[in-house]
C-alpha cells in the first residue's frame, strides 16, 4: 500500500466512519528525499565549499581509468568510504591568458571564480559561493559562513570580487558563537517565537532604505556604485532579518551541543585534527537548522603552512625542499602530507554525513567543490589541479564518478555545479576559461 502526507486510516467505529490522520513520516518524502507532501515544498539547497592547499601527487592519486569503476588510489584511499558520493576530476587546465603564475594563487582563484586573476590575493569577480548564495540563500539568517580551522580570518576563499574577501570565523567558539549566540532560536523547540528587538531594527532599517533614490539623485558615478553596494549590504541585512522572524521548515535530526572552549587554532596537524571536524559538526547543523546554506570550510592558507610538530621543514617547504625519490618517483614526505589532507577532507564529509534528513543525510542534499591552489607544488604548476565535488545535491548530480583528463578549463565544474543548483546562468568564466557547456553527463 502506498501512503502519501493526504492518506488517512479509514474504518468504521458502530456503523459510523472514522477517520484517523497518520504522524509525519519519512516515506512522505520523495523517492530523494527533497519533498515534503505536506507543503510540497523541497528541501531547501545547499553548498559548501573545502579549500586545501598545495594539492596532491598526480601519480598517487589519478585513478588509471574513468567513470564509475575507477580505483581509490593511494591519496583517495582516505575517502573510500564516500566514494558513492564523490566525483573525482582530473586533467583540468589553469589557461592563465596574459597573466603572471601568482604563486599558490592562480589556481585557487582560477577555480573559485572561473578568472585567471589579475592581482595577487584579490579575486576578479565573486567567488562561486557568493554566485550560489545569490540564488539559493534567500530566508536565511547569513546567506554565507565561512570558517577557518588553522584560526586565521584572512583564510578565507568567499569574495564579492576585489579586496572585498569576507572573513573566516577563527575557532570553533567564535564559529559557535556567530551561529548559536546571540539572535539564535532553536527551530527544533516548541517555544520558538520572533524577536521583538529584530522587528524594530527591522522597521527602522525599512524606513532608511526608503530614502535610498533621493539620495543618489546627485551622486557622480563613482558614488553611485559605492551607495549601490551600501544599499546591496542593507537589503542583505533586511533579508536576515526578516529570516530571523519566520521560524524555519526544519527536517533534518539534530540538537545544538553546548558552546565548546576555547581551543588551540593553528597549522599544526593535531590541532587541525581536533578543530577542523568540530567547525564541520557545527557548520553542518548551521546548514540543517537553516541558518545558512552556504558553508565555506578553509583546511590552510594557499601554499599551506601545515606542519607535524618535529618536522623542520614542514608541508610547504617539503614541496620545494625534499627531492625526488629516484625509485619512487615522487617525494614520499609530500604524498604523507597530501594523505593527511585528504583524511582531514573525509573528516569533514563525515560530518555533514552524520546528520539524517529525510531519506539519507545532510550531505545527500548538498553539494561540496573541493578545490586546491597547485597540481604540482614544487614548481607551483596549475595544470591539473585537483578538483572534487561531494554530495549529491538533492539527487541534481550524479555522483561516484571519475571524470578524466579531458583538458577542459577548470571553470567547467563550476559551471556545472552552478547548473545542479539552479543559477540561471548560459557561461561562466573570462577569457580562455570562459565556458559554455557544462559536464552534462553529471547532470541528473
């Protein structure tokens, strides 16, 4: 028998009908678990990007074959346990155009933003979190977090273009603390109200951006854009506000932990071993809670300073330093360092697979682009980046593949995810990364 939010237990109680509703239950979601029958509203969106830098050892960690029957090398080893919900790129170019090679920089904001750049620590245009954000982050509390395990700010890879990078929250209790403190109400309770201090800043904010056109009127062009992005920032905060005065349609199985203490937040790997899935859990319930649905975890900075208490040289000199093996072929001290990451990376996938929704988990319904700055860091090479998306997005992407050295610019994944959650949108990129057709065998 097939049941559905609408059907009701019928029978008959002395000759007369009764009529006996049923409990929510999970089968009242669709067949990917993205639809409540009762409102017929979707689960709502999300994505997540994961930046790591220094990227990986090419003969370690390129599978030998494409598709979905390809081999968890020895550097994906560590994320075998989601290979069902991972597409592994490979062979992707970094076409710099006229541009410099900026160290540890070029690659990173290549695939963040489509754009070879043009400067040194400044991206060309908004990153793909903020394209995604633009789109699916309407009627939440922030449209974007960001967060950095190593406890830098500046480690951050979410940009509205230029200099304008938007900081990273630097420990788990000021990432706790901005999502869980102050304004915070638990959707999951039943004593959720609005409140009253966010509707008169609500109103007071309402009233000054009414005024907003007889304040341009005589401003010169330069002015006019600086007001433009002033007003941008005041209907963002009105957007979050008026979130913060509707309760969420909260699906997912959580409870919020009590705040956690201070910590030790740097490069050292324990450390990031301690901090790095504590940020995910709470990134991961800020996503399920709907307090966003854009997440931005940073493992380090570009040309990532990791390092293993009693190692001299650490992960970035090691990339330059360490030679060679003539047998192996490859720097072995490196290849550890590169597996290390990746077993940080399953870390944070194992959180956000750790919370159920609907008819699988958290990650289920959402999609994660993991991206690094250097194919090869001992000469700061970009072709070849490695690239992977997790998740699943709601059942938009097929996952579990391995998609093989086909030259495309790095931009076409970004395309494509950009495609799986919905931004209108027919390219994406500039110049010789400018792309038009995205990987459509990967679209559901």
């Amino acid at each position: 028998m097939k049941l559905d939010r609408r059907f009701f237990l019928r029978g008959t109680s002395q000759g007369a009908l009764a009529v006996m509703a049923l409990p929510f239950l999970d089968c009242f979601l669709d067949s990917k678990g993205k639809a409540l029958a009762a409102t017929g509203r979707p689960l709502p969106s999300r994505f997540g990007t994961y930046f790591y830098g220094l990227g990986l050892t090419k003969q370690l960690w390129i599978p030998k074959v494409g598709g979905t029957d390809y081999e968890m090398t020895m550097e994906l080893k560590p994320l075998e346990g989601y290979r069902k919900k991972l597409n592994i790129f490979s062979g992707l170019r970094v076409p710099l155009d006229d541009n410099p090679n900026y160290q540890h920089w070029s690659g990173a904001a290549a695939a963040a933003t489509g754009i070879s750049p043009t400067k040194q620590s400044e991206f060309d245009s908004k990153t793909i979190d903020q394209q995604v954000a633009d789109v699916i982050s309407h009627g939440t509390r922030f449209k974007s977090v960001s967060a950095s395990a190593a406890g830098d700010p500046k480690q951050s890879y979410s940009s509205l273009g230029g200099p304008n990078t938007l900081p990273a929250e630097a420990s788990p209790l000021s990432l706790y603390t901005r999502l869980f403190g102050p304004g915070f109400q638990d959707p999951t309770k039943g004593d959720w109200k609005p409140d009253p201090q966010i509707m008169v800043q609500q109103s007071v904010l309402s009233a000054v951006s009414e005024s907003r056109k007889a304040a341009m009127a005589n401003l010169g062009a330069a002015d006019k854009a600086r007001m433009d992005q002033y007003f941008t920032s005041v209907r963002e905060a009105e957007l979050q506000m008026a979130a913060e005065l509707q309760r969420p349609d909260i699906q997912a199985k959580v409870t919020i932990p009590e705040a956690p203490g201070e910590m030790v937040c740097n490069n050292a790997l324990p450390n990031l071993r301690a901090t790095l899935p504590l940020m995910a859990k709470l990134g991961a319930m800020a996503l399920a809670t709907d307090q966003t649905r854009v997440f931005n975890m940073s493992v380090s900075e570009p040309g990532s300073q990791i390092f293993v208490p009693g190692d001299s040289l650490g992960y970035h000199q090691s990339t330059h330093e360490e030679p060679i093996d003539p047998v192996l072929g490859y720097q072995p001290r490196v290849a550890q360092y590169n597996i290390q990451n990746m077993e940080l990376f399953a870390s944070y996938l194992k959180e956000m697979d750790a919370i159920p929704e609907g008819d699988g988990t958290l990650l289920d319904h959402m999609l994660v682009f993991a991206f690094t700055d250097q194919s090869f860091a001992k000469i700061h090479a970009v072709d070849g980046l490695p690239i992977m998306v997790a998740g699943g997005g709601s059942g938009k992407m097929k996952m579990g593949h391995h998609v093989a050295g086909d030259s495309s610019p790095v931009s076409r994944v970004g395309l494509t995810i950009q495609k799986a959650m919905g931004v209108s949108l027919d390219s994406w990129g500039k110049g010789s990364m400018e792309i038009r057709q995205p990987y459509t065998e990967l679209l559901a």
